[in-house]
C-alpha cells in the first residue's frame, strides 16, 4: 500500500498549525467514511478508504487560504486539481489522485468547470465517479477546516450545499440516500 502518511509528513511539518488543520479534518473524514462503509457493507477495503480520505485534500498547502494558515499562491477552489497532480508527480495510486479530484463540493459539472476556468483544468471530470469518490465526498461534506471542527449536521450541510445550486443540492441527495443510512 501506498505510505501516505510519508507524504502528509513530508508537505505538512510538524508541529504547525497547518499539520494540526490538516490532520484533525482528514483523520474525521476517515472515520466518518469508514463509518459509512461498514454500517452499508460497502465493497471497499478499509485500508483504501483510510488513504483516500488522508490524501483528499494534500493540494490545500498550495493554495491561498490564511484563515487555515495555507500560504500558497492558488486559488483555494484549485486544491483538488492541484492535490491530484502532486499524486501523480510522487507515482500514488491514480486512485487517490481521483479522490483529491472530484471531492470538490457535490463535484464540479463541466458547467461549474467552465464558468470557474481557468482555477481549474476542463479537460478533466470533477464529478465523483467511482464508490470510493463518492463516498469521501460525501463523508468530506460534515467537516470543515476553520472553526471547532465538529461534525456539522445534516441540515447544516445541506444549507452550505444549497448555495451552490439546485443541481448540487440534487447530487448531494443522492449521496445522503447512498451513505447517509444503514441499509
């Protein structure tokens, strides 16, 4: 398996606030996302799950965020593009790197995509596709990385969701009636 915590290490020092952000979201994602797996038997291996979701977000040091102490020179939106492309360059799974892909949002339509270029690149897909993206895309939606970190409720996501639109509040539903309850 991937050693991605060798990689975390690597781009996120310890003993910064950067690497404490970093950490507390990925590690409630994983144990949100594995949660999900488990209670809807899902055919993913813990193991995938638990890298997928500490690597979704490894581009956010290279973008502009100062509020979670990011201070790099790109807008905040590009970190799954970016993340993806980091991935790649250090030979990850292409798995993961389609994770930090399409986690964005409830994923980016070719439409979101257009109307945000040139942040991101529009010959790739931002949409999660495969169970393991859906499943850290949705689990990601509960956690933010500012504030008290806390798990947000359902109803709470679903606002932040509805700002982007009804077609993703649409796609955000149909995550909730995939993971959102024990089937």
């Amino acid at each position: 398996m991937f050693d991605y915590q060798e990689l975390i290490d690597k781009y996120y020092p310890a003993e910064t606030p950067l690497r404490d952000i970093y950490m507390r979201h990925c590690e409630s994602v994983a144990r949100k996302a594995l949660e999900l797996a488990e209670l809807n038997n899902l055919p993913l291996d813990p193991g995938e799950i638990k890298a997928a979701a500490m690597l979704h977000d490894i581009g956010i040091f290279l973008t502009d965020a100062a509020g979670i102490h990011c201070h790099g020179t790109a807008p905040y939106l590009s970190h799954g593009r970016l993340g993806a492309d980091l991935l790649r360059s250090v030979g990850a799974p292409e798995v993961y790197a389609l994770v930090a892909e399409r986690h964005t949002g409830a994923g980016l339509t070719p439409a979101d995509v257009e109307r945000l270029a040139p942040v991101l690149a529009p010959d790739r897909s931002y949409m999660p596709e495969s169970l393991l993206e859906r499943l850290i895309c949705y689990a990601d939606k509960f956690y933010s990385k500012s504030n008290d970190m806390r798990e947000k409720s359902l109803e709470r996501v679903r606002a932040s969701i509805a700002k982007f639109g009804a077609e993703a509040s649409a796609r955000f539903e149909a995550f909730h009636r995939e993971f959102g309850s024990i089937r």
